[in-house]
C-alpha cells in the first residue's frame, strides 16, 4: 500500500510511503519512487533481487548500440547473507517493512526488522542521487543487532545487463570499475563503485574477496556482530558517459579517469555529508521552481510537491539534448502516457529560469501541441480542468480537480491508484488552471480564478531573463516584479506593462 500521511512537522506533506511490499506490482514502485537529478535517474528498485523487477539506471540521452537508452549496470545492489542465503522482505522471519520517499532531499529509506533463532536485527537502508555531483549515486546500510549475535556476510557490486560487453578494473585496492565496449567506437561510458565499512562507528577494514564475471564484478566479506553492535556499509557509485555535455566541445578526454578522479574525490565525504549538500540543492530548487501553496486538503500540497520532484528527477536543468530515461523509469505506463508527461513538462521548462539559454524548438512545439490539442478538446482529466477553469467553469473544475488527486493520493489506496502522469497534471491543473498562467508568442498570460479551494497559490515564473511572482491571496492577484525596467505581461487578456514592484489586480470568476 502505499501512503502519504505520515509526514510530521517538518515533514508534513513531504513524504510518500509504502508500508506493504508486494512482489507482484513491485514494478509499479520502482515507479514511483524513482530517483535522479535529470543527468541520471534510477528506477526505485530493492538493493536485493525479486522475481519480476524491472531495474534501471540511466542516463540522459546515451542510446549505445541500441535505440532505446541504454541501460546501465545495476548499481544498487547490496545483499546480507545469513548461512550463505540472501536476506529478503518477503522471508517470514521479517517484519515492520516500511519504505520512505522524502521529497524534501531525494532521499529512499527501507527499513524492516530481522528475527530468527534469538537474534534480532534492525536494517535501514538509505539512497539518494546527488544533485551537486550529478554522476553519484550514494548508499548507506545499517545494521543493528538488537538481540543475540549474528554471522552476517555482505555481497556488493556492478551486474551488467544480459548481452552488454565490458571490461573490468580495480582500482586503489577497492575501487570496482566497469568499462562498456561498443560497436561504434565514438562512444564510451564507464561505471564506479566503492565501499567504506564501520562497526560501532569505527572505520574497519574486513578481508574482502573480489570476484569478476560475465555478469559484473563485486565484493563479498563476513562480519562476526554481537549483541549491541552497529554494522554501517556505505556504498558509493558514478556513471560517467562519453557524451556528458562537459565533454561537449572537449578532445582527448579520459571517461575512466574521470570516473576515478570523482570517486575518490567522493569518498572524502561521508554519506551524511554528501546527503546534507544534496539537501540544500532541493531546498533551493523548492524555493525556486516550488509552488507556494495553500489549500483545505494537505493532498494538494503533497501532491504539488511530488508533481515537481518527478519534474527535477527527469529534467535536466542546463543540457536541452535529453530526456533522462522518462520511458525507462516510467515502463509501467503507455505512450499515451509518455506523451501526457512529455507535454505537462513543457510549461514547466518554459517557465524555468534556465529556459532561456536553450534552443526553443522542441520545448515550445511541444507546447504549441499542447494548447492546440486542447482547442480540438481535452483528452486527459488534467486538461479538461485546466479548460474548466479557464472557461469560469469553477464547480466543474472543481469537481475534476477532486477526481484527479483522490485518483492519484488517497491516506491509504492501493498501486493502481496512483500513476505518475496523473501527478505532474496535477501541477499543470495548479499553475496553467487555477493560476491561469500560459505562454503564448513569448508573451506572458496570468488570468487567474477566484475559487475557495485554495486560499494561497504563488508560482516563480522567468521571463526573459527576469523573475516574476504570481500570487493569488484574498480574492487579489498580486504580480511581484524584480530586476530593473519594465516587462509587459498580459492580465485577463489585457497588455499591461509593469515596472519593479508590486501590482494586483482584482480577481475574475470568469476569464
């Protein structure tokens, strides 16, 4: 099942749960709490293998030999071994499974507790992908004996994916690297991985066996744990790409040794470390690019705010050549749904500061797709409430608002309830509907509604170069200018040309 009420305090509205595990729509997870930073995004998988998963690590635009983009190694592998045997969640001997998406920082934490034999064992995994170091993906596992004493192996690595040519290399005595061969030679990319051991918050150095194969390279160790003991393993990975727009314009450029150069540099860090940079970069992308909203149901809130995680972790914030892995991270969902999700994400591309140093082309046709279909009619539920708003149908809107976040969260609904492409419409119903903002001709439109739902809706926009706030408070539209000069916008249809300051305007039932 999975749940968006646990968030507390500073937490409200801020985490998506899942407090059943079940193998059979485990793909619908790694769905949904996917991971990235828009250069990389990872399918929310389990550090341990279960029939039917569907794991994937890619990066923005890199197709190798094939058409589709590549599929990188998995890297989240990570598995404790009691008498040789994986430990699994799905194993009766394991209880309190809870898995945690925090919106706040990227973070995926699964925590579940081990018994068996008068041993007890707590295991909380952490990952994230770091938004400074757009190449790391950062893992941390602890393990505390609660009760008893335990002989606990550990397995780690790189499992490359059926039929990918590679090469393997060691590195500084534990750094694993994979280098892939393809048949056209221009192209290059290269995989690292590193462990870092504690026990009782002592670094330790066990004796590890490496092992390479045709499916990847890894590492195995034992840990002899007593009663009160703490076992962290912190992993940390890179993928690096020929392609990487820092090569751009590059020549003679070594993607393994760059490879190597980051990781170490990586490892001066500890997870926490690493995390709290990461955290930061979130922080001020909420700030940035967030909707400050305000409503009667905590669901739009979460809601808007997942809406625009989704929307970071599979656009790239300065390369315009990629798409990182939408159709890969969201499998589950047909091309309809691709198309929704490709199109929703094109008022959020224009309306993004970055927007401005890159070609137009393909984010504005697709926007001018956008809005033509919606003159033949709108197909999606998202659409049809923007056009209701638009067309001071408020109940209507309303109404299909309502359908479309209980469709999508609900305080306890089940997988099929909640699909991606629904939630990024979510944000567009908030920013194109009720704060009627669009972009037409480069020519910034706001008509926004007076509605009872929402008592506070505030969205950044950027318009050539200049940052502008649209505010809706009190039955008042308010546009906050910043930067010198003037810009002209129109409002409710009206040029209006504003100078630095703020401006309102009485709000319109209908536009």
């Amino acid at each position: 099942m999975i749940r968006c009420d646990l968030g507390r305090d500073m937490f409200k509205n801020k985490l998506i749960a899942q407090t059943v595990f079940l193998p059979q729509q485990q793909h619908i997870a790694e769905a949904l709490f996917c991971q990235g930073n828009g250069y990389l995004g990872l399918r929310g998988c389990m550090e341990e293998s279960y029939t039917g998963e569907r794991r994937g690590l890619f990066v923005s635009g890199f197709y190798g030999d094939s058409e589709g983009l590549f599929n990188f190694a998995d890297i989240c592998n990570l598995n404790f071994l009691i008498d040789g045997k994986p430990i699994v969640v799905t194993d009766p001997r394991v209880s309190s499974f809870l898995r945690v998406l925090n919106l706040g920082d990227g973070e995926l934490e699964k925590s579940f507790i081990y018994e068996d034999n008068g041993c007890k064992l707590q295991f909380t995994y952490s990952r994230f992908v770091s938004i400074k170091n757009e190449h790391l993906i950062a893992t941390r596992v602890k393990v505390q004996v609660i009760k008893g004493e335990i002989d606990l192996g550990v397995s780690s690595g790189m499992t490359a994916n059926k039929g990918n040519k590679f090469n393997t290399s060691v590195s500084d005595g534990d750094i694993l690297q994979l280098h892939y061969n393809f048949n056209n030679k221009t192209k290059e990319a290269v995989m690292a991985t590193s462990h870092r051991f504690y026990i009782n918050f002592d670094r330790v150095r066990p004796d590890s066996r490496m092992e390479e194969n045709d499916s990847g390279i890894y590492i195995s160790t034992n840990f002899n744990l007593k009663e009160k003991d703490s076992l962290t393993v912190e992993k940390l990975s890179n993928v690096y790409t020929s392609w990487d727009l820092s090569y751009r314009e590059v020549k003679g450029f070594n993607v393994k040794h760059d490879s190597l150069s980051n990781i170490r540099e990586a490892l001066g860090l500890r997870y926490n470390e690493h995390l709290l940079i990461s955290h930061r970069l979130w922080k001020n992308y909420f700030a940035n690019m967030g909707l400050t909203l305000k409503s009667k149901y905590d669901i739009d809130e979460i809601s808007a705010s997942l809406a625009l995680y989704y929307m970071r972790t599979i656009s790239h914030q300065t390369d315009d050549r990629q798409k990182t892995g939408l159709f890969g991270l969201f499998s589950e969902y047909g091309e309809r749904d691709f198309e929704r999700v490709s199109q929703y994400l094109s008022p959020y591309y224009l309306l993004e500061k970055q927007t401005q140093a890159r070609p137009k082309n393909n984010i504005y046709n697709k926007y001018s797709d956008l809005l033509k279909n919606r003159q033949h009619g709108a197909k999606s539920a998202a659409d049809k409430c923007i056009l209701s708003y638009r067309a001071g149908n408020i109940e209507e809107a309303q109404s299909l608002l309502n359908k479309i976040v209980r469709h999508s969260f609900e305080d306890e609904i089940s997988y099929n309830g909640l699909e991606v492409p629904d939630i990024i419409g979510i944000w567009s119903c908030f920013v194109e509907g009720i704060a009627g903002i669009s972009l037409e001709k480069d020519i910034l439109n706001t008509a926004p509604v007076g509605q009872e739902r929402i008592s506070l809706l505030q969205v950044p926009v950027w318009l050539n170069g200049r940052q502008l706030l649209v505010r809706i408070e009190d039955g008042k539209l308010f546009i906050i200018v910043s930067g010198e000069g003037t810009v002209k916008i129109q409002v409710y249809g009206e040029e209006k040309e504003l100078d630095t300051g703020i401006h309102s305007f009485n709000l319109r039932d209908i536009l």
